[in-house]
DNA sequence: AGTCGTCAAGAGCAGCGCTCTCGAATCAGT
DNA sequence: ACTGATTCGAGAGCGCTGCTCTTGACGACT
C-alpha cells in the first residue's frame, strides 16, 4: 500500500517539480509580474484549471521561488565564506559582498523578487523567514567570530548608539552573538550599504553615471570593512 | 482662432490632470501594479478606450507619475536642506536623509516606484533624468561646498580609490563640482548608504528585527557622516 | 455651408487569476 | 475482485486587464 500510494504521490511530486522549474524559467526571463499560471500550464500541455490542484494560488507558487532564491543566495554566501581562512575577517566579508553581487548580478529578477518593492496584495508566510536569514547569518558568524577572537578594533569615529536601539541589538545578537551595541549598529549600517549598493546597481541607479561597478563596489566594501573596524 | 483653440486645449488640459490625480490617488492606495486605466477611466465617468485618447499607454501614465514622484522627493530634500545654515555641512546631510526617509514613509508606493524593483517592459524616457537627479544634486552641492569650505577632512580610514574610478568620478563631478576621487567614493557609499536603509526599512527587510526603526536611522545616518568627513 | 479634426462610446481581441462542474482514472477497504 | 471514496484533467465561465478599431456627433476654421 505503501507503494502504491507513494506511485500517485510520486509523479504528483514530480509534476510540482516540473511546474517550479518551469515557473523558475519564466521568473528568470520575464520577471515576477510576467509570471503567469497559464502560460507554465501552457508549457506544460496542461489545461489551466490543473494547475490550481498543485498550486492553490499564484502566490503559492510565488512563495516557493521565493524561498528557493532565498536558500540559493544563502548558499552562494556560505559557500564564499568558506573559502577564506577563519581568521580572515576581511576576506570573508569581501567574500560574501561578492557573493552578493555575483548571484544577484546572475538573477536580477530573483534579487529583486527578494530585495526590490513588495507585491501589494502578497503577505509573506512563515516559512520564508528562516531561508531569508541564511545569508544574514554567516555575515553575523563572520562578525561574531572577529569580536570573540578580538580582532574588532573599537569604532574610529561612530559615536555610540542611543540606549534605546539595546533592544533591537538584543534581537540581533540572535544572529551575532556576544557581539557590542556599537557593533551591531555598524553591521546594520555595512549590510544595508552592501545591498543598497547592489540594487543602485541592478535597479539602474548608476544608469549613466558609475561605469566601473565591480571597481567601485570592491572599493566601497572595502570601505566598509575597515568601518565595521576589522583590525589587520 | 487662439481663443477658441485654447478652449479645446484647456479642457484637455483639465482632463490630463483630472486623470493623473486620480491615477495618483490609486497609485499611492494601490501600488503600481493595482494602477489601471479602466479603474480611472471609470472613475472619471469615461469608458475606458477614451482614456487612450490622454495617455497612449499604461506606461505613458505611469511615466508622468514617475516624474512627479522624483520632484516631489527632489523638492523635499531641496526644502529640508535649505533649512539648515549653509556651513552646517552635517545638519545639512541630516536633514536630507530625514527628508528621503519621512518622504518615503509617507509615499510608500511611490518610493517603490522609484527605487524599487524596475517594471520589466518598462524602459525609462529621457523626461525622467532630469528630475531624477534633484535629490541628488541637492547632495553633491552639499560635499562640494563642505569641500570648497576646507571642512571635508582626509578620508579617516578608506584607502584611496583605484585609478580606473577617476573616469567615474568626473561623470560625478558634473553634481559635486570640484570634489576629489575619494570624496566621490566615500558620497556613493553615504548615498547608497542612506538608500539602502529606506529600502530595507520600506520593503520589509527589517521586519521582526528592528523596531526602532527612526532612532537606528538617525545613528546610522550621523555615522555615515562621520564617514564622509565633515569636520566640526 | 461645407470640411476637417477631435472626441466619447461601444464592440471586440487576447490575456489574466480563479471557480465550478463533470466524467475518468486511481486508490483503499472488503 | 469488487465497491465506494479520492483525486485528477478537462472544459466552461466570470470578471478583470491593456489595447485596437469603428462609428457617430460635436465644434472650429474656411
């Protein structure tokens, strides 16, 4: 019975993995609103209405592209962060801000179903939360790991952060732990430049204005690793 | 014969802008992927293919709506550094940022329209460079006065900028006049800096994570003008 | 008075998300 | 092996979208 049951349910499965994969392709080339069930239905040899017995609903089918890019950035920042010793802070931050870039370089529409405006009507489930924070976890390890091994000089020139932002440290440091106040406001400060250089660039700010980008993006994470105060 | 063609031309007129207040209306309730002719058009008591005698297209109407999304931040930031002393160079930065901020609070929508994930079909008109660059321009005269004043201090920790960025940095200086590379550098970090956050705090990212959103906002932004160099 | 341009209106096309119903296939328990 | 319950694909259909085309009326200029 065991088999039996697993024979419908197999190549239900298998027909969820189709239709992702093709959803995936449309994403990629069309971006999230050019998304549509019918044409993956179309594609598919299927009728439209059939879709609707594997996805409930478009935003359904959203929400698992969504967590699948989530885990995939994640995987390319955990992947660049192990390719540098434990002990180089530096290059392990350089690291992730490439790997940032690269994967979001390599899928503009991904990155800004992640990182760009919100659908009005789509409410994000719970179960985005967790893939969403991979990539924030190895930055606050890469952090943490410096701060324990004493290699966070003290801030240069940030004056210390208002008592109240404690509380909002505290959640952080669910991420990065044992880490100072003052720390957590410069990583807060080095991550949202990381990815507000990203989206300038992939959202066409620099449009006509920065040419060099890998040039001025290495510079300026550079920048922002001797902010974050990793000490040589 | 100028009176009369004038009569026509007004009510046209009048009907463009009848439509592209409710057009806003809708955006800013709505989103802009919720933004269509039909509903306005039936709003207006028109039927829908009389709009197209207005607006040839959804993104003829979305255009205009762009323009005056970035002068209305672009004002907003004129208006919040005018307050401010002219050798107060970090007042000025400040109260620019809180103007990005308070602004993209208040026109959600609007600001995702801006800086948000670009529309895939959508490829920006000519029309909208120019305003785009008022906020920015605001922000160069800022540095550029800050460094003709002798009150930009040498870059505290960045290392100098690579050579290549110089061809970059003078496509900038068109809105800096006269500020060196690395000032440019350290402005785009700022910039991207300020930006980053507003899109993180607008799109979401800080959801169940910071909660003191304003105060956060206002530690970082003093940091980052630390950052830039504004001597005392 | 006649002509020409402008306009609102309506019908229509192709697409969309989504719902409902109806047979057919498949499964589970006897 | 048969039967009752699920599950599924297919089709029709609803209301919505952007956009096009045609028709008929109104107003301005000659």
């Amino acid at each position: 019975m065991n088999a039996s049951r697993t024979a419908r349910e197999r190549v239900r499965a298998e027909l969820i993995r189709e239709i992702t994969d093709i959803a995936r392709r449309h994403l990629a080339t069309d971006g999230a609103p050019g998304l549509s069930l019918r044409a993956v239905a179309r594609e598919m040899g299927m009728v439209s209405s059939a879709i609707y017995r594997y996805f409930p609903s478009r935003d359904d089918l959203l929400t698992v592209l969504i967590v699948d890019a989530y885990n995939a950035i994640g995987e390319a920042v955990e992947r660049a962060d192990a390719t540098r010793p434990r002990d180089d802070f530096t290059g392990r931050w350089l690291a992730a801000c490439h790997a940032v870039r690269e994967w979001a370089l390599a899928h503009p529409h991904e990155y800004a179903l992640l990182y760009g405006s919100p659908v009005p009507g789509y409410r994000a489930p719970e179960d985005t939360i967790g893939p969403a924070s991979r990539g924030t976890i190895v930055y606050g390890r890469i952090l943490a790991d410096a701060q324990r091994a004493g290699r966070l000089a003290p801030p240069p020139m940030c004056p210390p952060p208002p008592p109240i932002l404690s509380q909002d440290a505290e959640a952080v440091r669910a991420v990065m732990p044992g880490v100072s106040d003052d720390v957590v406001a410069r990583a807060v400060i080095a991550w949202t430049g990381l990815f507000g250089m990203v989206s300038f660039e992939l959202f066409g700010q620099f449009n006509g204005v920065v040419e060099h980008r890998a040039e001025l993006f290495d510079h300026n994470m550079t920048c922002l690793a001797h902010l974050l105060g990793f000490s040589e």
